[in-house]
C-alpha cells in the first residue's frame, strides 16, 4: 500500500475570498486537525488531504451564502464536521447542532470546537430522528447523507415553519428529486429549488438543494424544548452544548 502524506496543503488564494481575515486561522487549524487527528481516527480518507481545502473547507463555506444572518442550524449526520463545523468557523453569527451516533465522531468535532473556541456549537450524540418533536431549526445542513427522499423525512421533522432543509449534493440532484416526488408530497414540502454557488471563488462548485415547507402555517412546533443552554458538559446528557455568545 502506498503511503499517503498527512501533510496539510497551504492556504489558497481562494480560501481568502470565502473566510473573514479575522476567521481564516480558525479554518487554518481545523484543516491540520483533519489532515492528523481526523486520518488518524478514520474520520477522513488519507487521499483526500491534499484536497481538504478546495474539495471540503471551500466548497462547505460556500453553503453560507444561503442562510440567513443569526439562523439555528442543525446538520445531520455531520461526521467530520462538514459541513458544520466549516459553517461554525465562517459564519459566527450562527447557531449550529451537530447531530451525529457514532461516538468517535462526536468526540472529534467536541474537541475541535474546544480548541477552535467555537462557542456557537453544540454537539449531539444521536440519530436525526431521536430529535423528531423535541427540536426544531431555521436550516437543517448535511452532506452525503442518503438520497433526497430518505434526508428528507430525517430532515423535513426538525425544520421550523419558516425554515428549510439546505443539503449538499452532486450532479445526480436533478434524479433524486424526481425520485423523492412521493416523498416531497406526503411531507408537505415546497418545490425543491437548485443552487450552484462557488464560481465566483474559483473553486469546486457547491451543488445545494433547499427544500422548504409548501405551507409553513401547518406546522407544528415541536412539544418539548430543547436542552438549556449553558457552557461546559452536561454529565448527565449525552449533549454537549456551548452558549453562544
């Protein structure tokens, strides 16, 4: 087997138009953390260090672009943190939840938050579902999660009446939407609508589908609040959450 450098690529010229100078370290770091700790653990494929940042940090910052300034978000499935961390480093106005069951990977984006200082994340131990009635969010993020209709009834139950499921997707998005048509009408869902952002960054482009409600007056708010916010670990949870200040 051939070795594979762990070495961090540098910064790009791009990576200087999407991050804020004041945020750019931030994404800095957590790029060297991906690059080490988040091969070493298995989080992310060794081939795809050299990538990290046109592939995943550039084209994940993008996603920004359509969500609204102090919006509540939540991204299922986060894994590695991509999108949630990477919209937590460029976008300190938001609230992110990272919602993830597999223990190693919550650990990973806790620690990477505590040491990035990313007070604006929570992070939830725990399958989409299990949130279903208890939580609810202006956008639900994800990326490489499943096919549109199955993200949906993960995603669609968490989603404020105002608000909208935005995932990450590729250049099947055309045939998944065609394909979750019964999914999209029994949900209640609006017409799904495609976005190609990134161009103008000269990077890989973004390809996102936002799905909203077809009539957001028919929406429950889910019956039971979420957890308090407060800093430091909540040792009879399996949330950990930070306030954002």
């Amino acid at each position: 087997m051939n070795d594979v450098s762990r070495e961090t690529p540098s910064v790009p010229d791009a990576a200087r138009r999407v991050f804020r100078v004041d945020r750019l370290p931030l994404a800095e770091r957590y790029a060297e953390l991906l690059a080490t700790a988040g091969v070493e653990r298995g989080l992310i494929g060794p081939r795809e260090t050299p990538r990290l940042w046109d592939r995943h940090l550039l084209n994940c910052a993008v996603l920004g672009r359509l969500i609204d300034e102090g919006a509540s978000v939540a991204d299922i499935g986060s894994g590695a943190g991509l999108p949630g961390l990477v919209l937590a480093v460029a976008r300190p106005d938001l609230s992110l939840t990272l919602v993830e069951p597999l223990l190693r990977r919550t650990t990973f984006l806790a620690e990477v938050a505590d040491e990035l200082g990313l007070e604006n994340v929570e992070v939830v131990r725990g399958r989409a579902d299990a949130l279903h009635g208890r939580r609810s969010f202006d956008v639900v993020t994800s990326r490489a999660v499943a096919p549109l209709g199955r993200l949906l009834e993960w995603s669609m139950p968490l989603v404020s009446p105002g608000g909208a499921v935005v995932a990450m997707k590729g250049c099947s998005v055309t045939e998944e939407i065609a394909e979750a048509a019964e999914v999209l009408e029994r949900l209640g869902c609006a017409e799904p609508t495609v976005t190609v952002i990134g161009a103008d960054a000269s990077i890989s482009t973004t390809v996102a589908v936002r799905v909203a409600w077809a009539d957001p007056t028919t929406v429950s708010l889910p019956s039971v609040p979420g957890p308090a916010g407060g800093r430091g670990r909540r040792s009879s949870s399996r949330t950990k959450r930070r306030k954002k200040s």
